[in-house]
C-alpha cells in the first residue's frame, strides 16, 4: 500500500465517524437540551465497552500485531468509575445496565479480543483516538452544560492525565498503526471492523435516542 495505513483507516471510515458524531441523541447532548442524567446513561454504556477493551489488555500486551497499542497511559475503566461514583453515588453498579445495542458492542470487542488482534485494534483506534480528539468537546460541553469542575468529576473520562502532549501521543499511536505487523490483505480486514466499530458505536447513540427523545428532556 503506498498511503500510509493511518491515513487509509481514517478515510476510509470517514463516513461512518460522520454518522456517529451526527447522531440525533450526541447533537442533542452537545447541544445542551438534554438532562444530566443522559450524560450518566451515555457514561454507563461507555463502561461496558471500556471493560471489554480493557480486560482483554493484559493478555495481549506482547501480542506482535495488538501489543504496540496497548499503552497503560490510555485505559479509561477507572475514570469511568469515578465519574459514576459522582454521577449515580456510590453504589452505582446496582442500577447499571447496558442497552442492547451496548451488549452487542461488548461482546464484538471481546470477540475480537479472544481470537482477532487486528479486529482488536480497530477498537482500539476508534475509541481511544476519539476520546483523545473529539471527546474534549464533549468533555468541554459537559462542564459548561452541567457544572462540573474543569478536568474533575464527572468528566474524568475525558482528561488523560498521563498524557502530557496529547498531539504527540497521535502521532506516536498513527506510526504504530502504519508499522502494524500485518500484511495488506489483514489491513482491510482491520478498515472493515474499523467501520463496524463506528457502526455499533452509532446503533448505541440510536438506542440512547430512543431513551431520551428531546420532547421528553
């Protein structure tokens, strides 16, 4: 392949990235019309996926092809936590449930995780450069929107603590993805769950819609 692999997987799901940023529920969220507690729901289907991802870290931080992206600076579960803790008190977990669409996320990531490394990297790369990009503005929205103190809780999530240079740590992350250890064959495969990534990330935010239509925020 003569374009480098990070420019090829973000092109190439440009479409479905649109879809999901423009999703009725995240434009009525960063629009400021929806409640605090949209944002609480939001945040518990973000813990499902995360713990997929996560889980699966250790197992496969000296796998050839996943290892390189396994990077303690980015797992995210903890955070969540915390800000559920803030959201929904302490014993947040008793009430948490994820919507469908969420569990079937999960469960993609998982699959990928046990029998795909780059499957898992196409998770990989569309949740953690997202939250590393697009998430400030959701982060930035929700302290303006909801009161939460700049970088504190609540929006936890979104602050990347161990990240001094977010800028460089994107660049490092797309020279990981243009020297990943597969063949061109793989690549495609890997831009194909990469747009699936998008594509259950969006039936997510469909699902939220349904749970929090504007009339009813």
């Amino acid at each position: 392949m003569d374009t480098p692999f990070s420019t090829l997987i973000r092109t190439a799901s440009h479409e479905q990235h649109t879809e999901a940023e423009t999703s009725t529920f995240m434009s009525d969220l960063l629009g400021g019309r929806l409640g605090v507690d949209a944002y609480a729901r939001y945040t518990e289907q973000l813990w499902f996926v995360y713990r997929a991802l996560e889980d699966a870290a250790d197992a496969l931080k000296d796998d050839p092809v996943a290892g390189p992206f396994v990077q303690p600076e980015l797992m995210r579960v903890g955070a969540l936590e915390d800000d559920l803790a803030h959201l929904r008190g302490a014993d947040w977990r008793s009430g948490l449930t994820a919507l469908p669409a969420t569990a079937a996320y999960a469960e993609r990531v998982a699959e990928c995780a046990r029998s795909w490394p780059g499957g898992y990297v196409a998770h990989h790369y569309t949740r953690y450069l997202g939250d590393l990009s697009g998430g400030q503005i959701i982060r930035d929205k929700a302290e303006k929107t909801w009161g939460f103190a700049r970088k504190g809780d609540g929006v936890r999530f979104y602050v990347f603590e161990s990240i001094g240079n977010p800028a460089a740590f994107k660049r490092h992350y797309r020279e990981l993805l243009d020297a990943i250890a597969v063949d061109d064959l793989e690549k495609q495969r890997v831009v194909d769950e990469c747009k699936r990534a998008f594509s259950l990330n969006t039936a997510v935010f469909r699902e939220l819609g349904d749970e929090f239509p504007l009339s009813a925020a």
